[in-house]
C-alpha cells in the first residue's frame, strides 16, 4: 500500500503569493490548506504588475503565510516530507524570494526540495479535484500564458501551439488599461462586456487565417487603442464586448483545431480537454469553449477557480508527485525566468521570446 | 563581547560576494564563494557546510543572521528570505543587521563611527550610504547622501565630535573631497570598514532581546514605478 506524502507548496512568481499543504495517499489527493495572499491592490494604482513591488512584498509575506497554511492544515513542519517552490518561468525577484525560502527549510528539515515549473503546476492541477488520467489536452490560459499542451504522462508534456506575443489574460488587462477601468483587467472587462453589443465594432481574429495552433492577441490590443481614439470612452460597453467576442472566436476555433490534433495522435480513446489559467472564469469563453469540446465528443472540464488562477497547492502537488516518482532538487538549483514545459521542443523552435536566452515558456 | 546566543549562523548576499559563518563557542568557521550571480546557487549549500563542518544540526541553532542591507536587491533578498526560512524551519529568532554595522568592530568604550559605503558610483549621480554605528553595533537610520552631502556629514562627525570614519572604499571618499573642492578636509583619517557576516553573527549573538519583527531588506529607496495617469485619474469603478 502507497504511504502518504505531505508536501507544502510555495508560489511567488507573479503578484500572488501563496502557500499549501497538500498530502497524496492512497486515498488520492488533499489538500490541507491554501492560503494566498494578493497584491493586487499594491499595483492597483501602477496599472499593471510591478516586478519590484511584488519582490518586495513577497520577502515581507511568505514566512508568515508558510506558518498560516501549516497551522490550517494543523501540521508542524516536521510532518512534511518534501518543500517544492516554484522556480520559474516567471517574475524572477518574486521567484528567487520562494526558491530561497524553499532551500532554507530544506536544510533546516532536512527534507528533500522539489523545483517546480510553474507551468507544469497549472498543467497537472486537474489531479488537484480528481484522478489526472492521462492523456490529455489542456489550454492553459491566464495572464501570462496561452499555449495548447499535450499532457501525456507526469514530466511528458507536448506543446502544440501558443501565443506569439500577448497572453489573453494580458490583453484583457492592456483593453481594461486603454478604457481606464480597473485591473484586473478579465473581470472589469466581462461585467462591462455583459452590457455592450458584441458587433459593435469588428476587431481582427488574429492568426485564423493561418494553419496551426498559434495564436497572437497583440494586434487585438492596437485595434481597441484606434477604436478608443475614434469615439472616446462613450461606448466602453460595446467595446468590451467585440473584444471579448473576438478572444472568444480565436480560442474556440483553435481548440477545435487542438483537439482534432489530439484525436488523430490519440485514436481509440474520447479525448478529454482541460482548461486551466484565469482566463477560464470567464463566463463566455468558458462556454464557447465547453461547446466545441460538445461537438467533437471531448469530455470539458476546469479546475475550480481558486486552482485556475495561481495559487500553492498546484505547487504542492506536482511537487508531491515528483517526490513520489523519486525525483528531488539539489541546493544548487537555480530560478529560471525563461523555462518552456517541452524545454527540448521549444528550444528548437522558440515561438515566443526565443533568441540568445532561449525560448520564454 | 557577552553572548545571548551561542550557535549563530551569519549570512550575507549584500555584496558581490556570498559569504556564511557559523559561530560556535569554540570557533568560527566561514565560506565564501565569489560571484554576483552566485548567491542563489550558492547559498544554500555554503550554509549546509558550515553546519556539517561544525557537526551541528540545523535545530541546535540559537540564532540566525543576516545582512539586510544596503546592497544588490536581489541578493539581499535571496538573503533575508533564506534567513527568514530558517528561522521558520527551526523556530528561531532572525537578526538583521546592516552592512554598516557588520563593517566596524565596537568595543564597549568606542567612540561611535560614521560607516561610508559607495551608493551610485558614476557622477553626476554619484551618491553614498551613510549610517553612524555607535554602542553595541547598533547604528542609526540609514541615508543616502550626494557629494555635497557626504562633505558635511564628514564635516560634522569630524574630529571635534569624536566619531570616527570608516568606509569600503575610503579612497573612493578622499577622492570625492577632493572633487568637491573640500581639501580642508583632505587630513581626514577613514578606516577601512569591510562587512562581515562573521561579525553580523557576533552582533546578533550580543543582542539581549531581538525585535519580534523578522527583518526586512534594507532597500534605502522606493520601487521604481510611476502610477498610471489613466488609472490613476479614473473615476470607473
């Protein structure tokens, strides 16, 4: 019978900071607890995330957090078997604040590390609510992502296709920046988009008329920025909506590509299609994305919400998985700001951020 | 020096170099690895050989140090975060010390001594971290200062008023005198201060009772980041 492995969880890479304790048995997953605190209103008023203020704030919390998620889960350190922290891709100050503070509890328990990427976090986050059974087809889509990934088995993972430039979560924020509402910018954008009329304004669909699964979302920006400069802030309504329209046509119909894709490389078995990242709160693409996945027999499904948008307990778990699998970090591991889940793949062809450093995620 | 705590580690990512100490009652063993870019590699493993070194483990520490500042942001907080997650993983006090206070070696009759430390290197924003360490190691509010600025400061703690002066680089200060037209100043005598995280473990060993609040970098200045107009004149909400 499986011993049960409890790891606790540390994310810092971008403005949330956050910690878990989760425990992977026999009896499948739990997480004990999931704490996080937000920066939001820290960079509220910069409109946008500050990579200094957000290093700055993670060093001031994440101890106090760490105790927080510990006495939650009612455990002492002692009782966990494995620290895993995320070391990138990702805000580097922020990172290095996590991977830092992970390595010094290492030494201190003596207990094995576990470097995390993040985005292998978000990809196997499903495992967080149920069975992960593998393959699988997941769009990853938040604020710093958008990529389509193959997950085949715990470490092997496929990248199909992903943004050129802007993630989506991004583009909402830059559309919500342009029209002076609030950051976030998905939520402010979605409520104002419920009022508007969605063929207000006819924004590009960016890469459609391309083959493959890559997708760009900067050139959605630039229009909305022209349409702003033309009739002012009058029509904010309407123009959120056609923004959220268009995002909403690009991911639906490149998901169908994705997942006619998955099916030929997967015959024989109902694909199922996973959507993880902030983005998936989003009512509307939510939908639009559950229907495609209708019409081509693939099971839907997301994550809750507080597992979607970045948190520790992804963390936990893949680190837990890791562990289980035997494998652990060594001191000397370093943060990597630049860290694509399929790193062979994507070095060979970079499509986003490539060059001297290697591709970006 | 009267100690409150006998097993204390030191460390220090402030500078270019990533240093660690461990204070024991019968030595004191270091580790240094050179290296801008080393500190986050390095660390870690530095402070697992000076504790397997001295046959200590991690929970027999009475106390943790660490230089909090002013310095390369990022290795001051590779630095107070490993330091601060130590103190979580054995449930011990952290101590911050500045690297003026580790730089100086006070003895209980010392006269206080104003610590000098290169801020902004290339003129015309040429600046300078200021800090006066008095009794105990403990020194005042840190400033930074420019040329001009500088010059009074030596001025004031000069001879007269029995502080001394010391500096990373008192060359660096004489030269800046010199440039500032101060050559009435140019008798001054500055000793050499270099920071030490063996002596930031000496500190923190001396100090009675640590403050509850854990330590945070000493960055010395605010994020650089302007509020968006857009935002910021805003009246959605």
């Amino acid at each position: 019978m499986m011993q049960d492995i409890t790891v606790l969880g540390i994310e810092t890479s971008c403005d949330e900071t956050a910690a878990a304790v989760v425990r992977l048995g026999a009896s499948g997953v739990r997480v004990l607890s999931d704490v996080i605190a937000s920066q939001v209103e820290d960079h509220a008023v910069y409109g946008g995330v500050v990579p200094e203020i957000a290093a700055r704030a993670h060093v001031e919390r994440l101890d106090g957090l760490i105790r927080r998620a510990l006495s939650e889960a009612q455990l002492s350190l002692s009782s966990i078997h494995g620290v895993a922290a995320t070391s990138g891709p990702g805000l580097i100050g922020g990172v290095m604040v996590g991977l830092s503070t992970a390595k010094a509890i290492s030494v201190g328990l003596n207990t094995p590390l576990i470097a995390v990427n993040h985005l292998e976090g978000h990809a196997l986050s499903p495992g967080l609510v149920g069975p992960l059974g593998f393959p699988y087809l997941l769009l990853l889509v938040s604020g710093g992502h958008c990529q389509f990934i193959a997950v085949e088995s715990l470490g092997s993972y496929r990248r199909l296709g992903s943004t050129i430039d802007d993630a989506v979560g991004e583009a909402f924020d830059k559309t919500a920046k342009l029209l002076g509402l609030p950051q976030p910018g998905g939520p402010s954008v979605e409520r104002l988009a419920r009022q508007g009329d969605a063929t207000a304004f006819n924004l590009p669909r960016p890469l459609l008329d391309r083959p493959g699964l890559d997708m760009s979302f900067s050139g959605l920006k630039t229009a909305v920025r022209r349409i702003v400069e033309e009739v002012g802030s009058e029509r904010t309504a309407d123009v959120c909506a056609s923004f959220q329209l268009a995002v909403a046509d690009v991911l639906a119909a490149k998901a169908e590509r994705a997942m006619g894709l998955f099916a030929k490389s997967h015959p024989g078995e109902r694909g199922r299609f996973v959507v993880a990242g902030g983005v998936a709160a989003n009512a509307q693409i939510r939908e639009r994305l559950k229907a495609t996945a209708d019409t081509l027999d693939f099971t839907f499904s997301a994550p809750p919400m507080r597992w979607c948008t970045d948190n520790a307990a992804m963390i936990a778990h893949a680190g837990a998985l890791h562990l289980l699998a035997g494998r652990k970090s060594p001191l000397t591991i370093e943060v990597r700001a630049r860290w694509p889940l399929d790193g062979a793949a994507a070095d060979h062809a970079p499509v986003h951020g490539g060059g001297r450093k290697g591709a970006r995620a | 020096m009267t100690g409150f705590a006998r097993y204390v580690l030191g460390v220090d990512t402030a500078g270019d170099a990533c240093s660690v100490a461990l204070l024991t009652p019968a030595c004191v063993i270091e580790r240094t690895v050179e290296g801008r870019t080393a500190h986050n590699a390095a660390l870690a493993s530095l402070v697992k050989d000076v504790l397997a070194q001295a046959d200590l483990p991690p929970a027999k520490l009475d106390r943790i140090a660490v230089i909090t500042g002013p310095g390369s942001f990022a290795g001051l907080r590779i630095g107070v975060a490993f330091a601060r997650g130590l103190g979580l993983a054995v449930d011990r006090d952290v101590v911050g010390v500045s690297r003026h206070e580790s730089s100086v070696e006070m003895l209980d009759s010392s006269p206080p001594v104003l610590v000098i430390a290169p801020a902004r290197r290339r003129p015309p924003d040429r600046s300078w971290w200021v800090q006066t360490v008095g009794a105990g190691n403990i020194g005042d509010e840190l400033r930074e200062v420019e040329d001009a600025g500088l010059a009074q400061a030596c001025v004031a703690a000069g001879p007269a008023s029995g502080t001394r002066l010391a500096s990373f680089d008192p060359a660096a200060v004489m030269r800046c005198l010199k440039d500032a037209g101060r050559d009435d100043l140019g008798a001054l005598t500055i000793d050499v201060a270099t920071p030490s995280a063996a002596r930031a473990a000496r500190i923190a060993a001396a100090t009675r009772y640590p403050s509850s609040r854990p330590p945070m970098p000493l960055y010395g200045r605010p994020p650089d980041a302007t509020p968006s107009p857009v935002i910021a004149s805003s009246s959605i909400s």
